[in-house]
C-alpha cells in the first residue's frame, strides 16, 4: 500500500506541476502578445495617426499626457491626438522594453520618440518613457486602459 500511495503522490505532482508550468507558458504567451500588440500600435499610430492611435483604445480608456491634464474616454482622446498628429513634422513612435500579464490586465512600458516641427519651423526631437495599461476584452483582444507618458533625457550613445 505504501508504494502505491508514494506512486499517486508522484504521479500527482508531475500532474500539478505540468498545469503549472502550462500556466506559466500561457503568461509568457500572453506576454508577447501584449509586446507584438503594443508594437502593432506602433505602427498603427505611424500609418494611420489619430484613427491608428484610437483605434487601440478600450471605449472609456484614458491618457495621461507629459504636462497635460488627463483625458478620458476615446472620443476626448481622438480629439487630442487629431489637433497632435496634425501639427506639422510631428510623428509619435515608441519601442517597448517589456510588458507582463495577469488574467484580464496586463501592462506595457517603453522608451519614446516625438519630432516635431519648432515655433521657429525648425525640426525638434524629444525622447520620453511611457507605461500603458491593457485591459482584455470580451473578444480577448487587448485594448488600452490607461497611458501615461512623461518626458526624458536622449537616449545614451555607445561609445
């Protein structure tokens, strides 16, 4: 009896530790379907502008922009970003580090790029850090629920 139960107890802990690790791999799956998600709205934003960068937006998704008040809900931040991605020479465009999943929510965080064209009509680049929070949706696609951006130094050149 004894060996039978050592067996069961075995047997069992391969079983629990399998689904764990299943699990475990369905994170990291997710993981990179935020990241190729995030990068998608990317390219989105680049090729499309207002109706790109919306398009990513959960209906009552919010922005909170460098030195800017919070804007809330996808018609307020189409808005924003038409009169932004009008502006002559500007172009938005970021790369995301890393991102992590937990069920419904999950979140991205990167660096960032703005050109846009001076007062002086003379070029200007300006780099920036950003976190965005995803939420699933009911189609298990992920929409923006939250983006916060702020500004930072050039990036650091190799020597």
């Amino acid at each position: 009896m004894r060996g039978r139960g050592t067996a069961a107890a075995v047997v069992s802990a391969v079983v629990i530790g399998f689904i764990a690790g299943a699990g475990a791999s369905g994170a990291r799956d997710q993981r990179k379907v935020l990241m190729e998600t995030d990068r998608d709205f990317d390219l989105a934003t680049a090729s499309n502008g207002a109706e790109g960068w919306t398009s990513y937006f959960a209906e009552d998704g919010i922005m909170m922009p460098a030195g800017g008040e919070i804007v809330a809900g996808k018609k307020a931040i189409r808005e924003l970003m038409e009169s932004r991605l009008a502006a002559p020479g500007y172009s938005l465009r970021w790369e995301p580090i890393d991102a992590d999943v937990s069920e419904d929510l999950g979140y991205t965080y990167g660096v960032s790029k703005l050109s846009r064209t001076g007062q002086d009509g003379k070029p200007e680049v300006s780099y920036g850090k950003y976190v965005t929070i995803w939420k699933k949706q009911d189609d298990r696609s992920w929409k923006v629920a939250v983006d916060i951006g702020n500004s930072s130094p050039p990036p650091r050149r190799s020597r």
